[in-house]
C-alpha cells in the first residue's frame, strides 16, 4: 500500500518535471541593434520557469518591436534547462512621408521618421500639418521603454450648433464638414485655441504609465470660458498579447519578421486584452482659470481565430465632473474610432461601446485584403438627459506587407441622425 501511493505521488512530479524546465543561457545575435536592447525585451530571463505559452508570448514581445526582417528562434534543453538561440536581422531608416487628403476639407501632411540609427532600437518622428482648421506641429522618440513627445496645436475654426445637442467635428486633420450636409444651425462661435503638450510614458512588462502636462489657452466669439485651461494628465494601460501595427520600417522590410507566421492558421484561438485609466486636473496651481477634473476608463478584449480573423469589444467611459465646456465629454471621444462623422454630442458624463469584427478575404505574400463591419453607439449626459450617438458600417481596405498603413474606403451611417459619409482611409490597425 505505502509502495503504491508513494507512486502516485511521485507521478505528478515526474509529469511536471517532463512538460517544465528552466530557461537556462539566452544567446542573442543582431546584425546592426545591441543585443542587451533586445534580451531586455525579451521577457523571459535565465532561471525563469520555461513553459510553452511564455516562450511564445516572449517572442511576440520582439515581433512587436517592429525592428527586425527576420527572427530566428531555437532551443536546447538539456537536464531540466533549456537554452535559447535568438539570431536577428535588423537596420535602419530615415523615411519622409507627405499626403493630402481632400474630403469636405483638405489638409496637407509632411512628416519624417528614424528607426534604429542609435543602434538601440529607438523610433523616433516629427510631422506638421496644415488645414483651413488650423496648424499642428509634432516631435517624439521611443527608445526600450520610454516614450517622450512634444507637440503644439492651433486652432482657428468655427463650431456650429444644432438642434437635439449636437455640434460641428473640430481638428487641424478632420476633413468632414457639416456646413453642406446640414443646414441651419442654432447658433456659430468662432474658436481660437492654443495648445502646447507634454507626454512622458514608461513601460513595464504588460503594462505602462505616462504623464502629461498641457498648457492650453482658449477663446470665443461668445461668453463660454475663455482663458487658460492648464492641466496635468496621468495614467496607467495594461496589454496583454494585443497586435501592434507596422511601422514605418516596413517600406524597408523592417518589422515584418512575423509575417509567415501571420500567413498561416493558428491551431487555437487566441485571446488578448487592454485596460486604461487616466486622470486629469486643472486648477489654479496649474495655472487655469477652471477647475478640471476629468476621469477616463476603456476596456479592450479581443479573439483571433485560428484563421486570423479577429473580434474587437470595447467599452469607454468618461466623466468631466462639472469642467468647463470647452474640456466636456466628447461622443466621439466615447466611440471605438471605426466611423467617420460630421457632427458629435458633447456633455458632462457618458460611455460608450464598440463591436468590430476584421474578416481577412485575402492573405498573401503581397498584401492582406480585409472588410471590417462595425457597430459603435454613446451615450452623452448634456440637457438634463442621457443621448445617443450611434453608427454602424464597414472598412474595406488593402494593407500592402510594405506599406505601413492600410488603404480603402469606409462606409458610416450616422443612426443618430440618419446622416452617412464615404471616405477614403489612410491609416488603421491591422
């Protein structure tokens, strides 16, 4: 009897030392990045338990990085630990971009980005852009896992208002326009704003922090809240196992290291997630001549089937505490970003919900061909009472492996106010 159930518990100890061991040496070779850069990426770390799930979680980490035309990944285990060769191709860039966009209002884009040139990873950018809303300048470097940006943003546009609380879109790069679609509104205020911002974001792990002080200065052709609206922004995100895009490298094949990868089935579904939270405060320490509290919350879940195809809910939420009007809720700021619209309702509380699902019709070796239904619906506080704004419609686009970017068309349906827009899109998530 004490032989058999020594046995039995001996089993699962020999059971768990078969499936686990310990990661032993990690070897690292790059063509051009320092390999310290790239082993302080890669989560797992000599000693680690290794595991299946954590070795391929581990070299997401530096597909993500978006810095290497192939990644070569082996193992070697031997006595319960298991050694690991990563071989790495790499560069670097330096690429200007400019477009122009013409929709209900043109803009005119320029900007130039620099990948890797330091040898350590970094990315970094500037770009400036011009419409008849006004100008904005921007400037920002990642380097491991920091991320410091710089930007100024002038306004000098008019705001229209409507019947049943809703107002015009506003932005140097918004090229929707509701003067033609709409007729009549309520009342106009001409909009000056200056607004010069600050971002510092650390990342650990799954997770990140930043903060942002903005110095922001306001007026209107009415009795609104004119004057200083400084203010300082913070908060935390947590990832887990959701995609990054492709960034500007990849016109030199630079970040296109899990493309076979992404051209073939996955046995099991995989499942990914986000979180964040942020807080916002203005006063008279800061300098504002309003009190501003804003709180904002958004949650992510996402499924990839093993044909690539993925899902997407998301939930935001936004409270402004009584701020001012010109730092309220925006509807749009409450939506996922799939539709494209000429008006918004702004308030002083809401949430809102975004249902997407990316079906890829065509993968190959050159591009991916996609259709993104969506739905998305808000619901704002303003005039006493919860209202809604909703949209549904579809992206269809071609992502060329090269090209950074998607093109194609969205289709929008504003079920609001019955109104819908087509627009060329330039730009996304893949």
């Amino acid at each position: 009897m004490k032989k058999w159930l020594f046995l039995l518990l001996l089993l699962p100890a020999a059971a768990f030392g078969k499936d686990t061991s310990v990661v032993g040496d990690i070897h690292i070779t790059t063509t051009r990045v320092d390999p310290a850069v790239v082993a302080r990426k890669f989560p797992l770390k000599t000693g680690d338990t290794f595991t299946p799930q954590a070795y391929e979680d581990a070299q997401n980490k530096l597909h993500d990085m978006r810095l290497f035309k192939k990644l070569d990944f082996d193992t070697h285990t031997e006595n319960g630990r298991t050694d690991i060769s990563i071989s790495a191709e790499d560069g670097y860039y330096f690429f200007p971009l400019a477009f122009f966009s013409s929709g209900d209002k043109d803009v005119f884009f320029m900007s130039l980005f620099e990948g890797n040139f330091f040898k350590k990873g970094e990315t970094a950018f500037a770009l400036g852009g011009v419409s008849s809303d006004g100008y904005t300048f921007s400037g920002g470097v990642s380097i491991e896992d920091n991320f410091f940006n710089i930007s100024f943003t002038k306004l000098d546009t008019e705001q229209r208002f409507y019947r049943d609380y809703w107002s015009s879109m506003y932005g140097v790069m918004n090229v929707a326009d509701d003067e033609e679609e709409y007729s009549d509104p309520l009342y106009k205020w001409d909009m000056r704003d200056y607004d010069f911002k600050l971002t510092y974001a650390r990342t650990f792990g799954d997770f990140s922090a930043f903060i942002s002080p903005e110095f922001k200065h306001t007026s209107y052709s009415a009795e609104v809240d004119a004057g200083n609206h400084n203010q300082l922004s913070a908060g935390l995100s947590y990832r887990k196992r959701v995609r990054t895009s492709s960034g500007m490298g990849a016109w030199f094949g630079f970040g296109l290291s899990d493309k076979q990868q992404m051209l073939r089935n996955m046995p099991v579904p995989r499942y990914a997630y986000g979180a964040d939270v942020a807080f916002t405060k203005g006063g008279d320490w800061s300098g504002a001549d309003y009190d501003i509290t804003k709180l904002s919350l958004n949650f992510l879940w996402q499924m990839e089937l093993k044909q690539r195809h993925v899902l997407s809910l998301q939930v935001k939420g936004q409270n402004a505490y009584g701020s001012p009007f010109s730092d309220q809720i925006l509807s749009t700021d409450l939506l996922g970003g799939q539709g494209k619209y000429r008006r918004l309702i702004r308030g002083r509380r809401g949430a809102g919900v975004t249902a997407s699902f990316l079906f890829y019709i065509l993968r190959g070796n050159t591009g991916l061909l996609a259709l993104r239904p969506f739905y998305e619906l808000a619901y704002v506080y303003t005039g006493g009472a919860y209202r809604d704004h909703s949209g549904a419609g579809a992206t269809l686009s071609y992502k060329f492996w090269r090209v950074p970017f998607p093109l194609g068309i969205n289709y929008t349906r504003n079920l609001s106010d019955h109104s819908d827009i087509v627009s060329f899109v330039l730009g996304g998530q893949f």
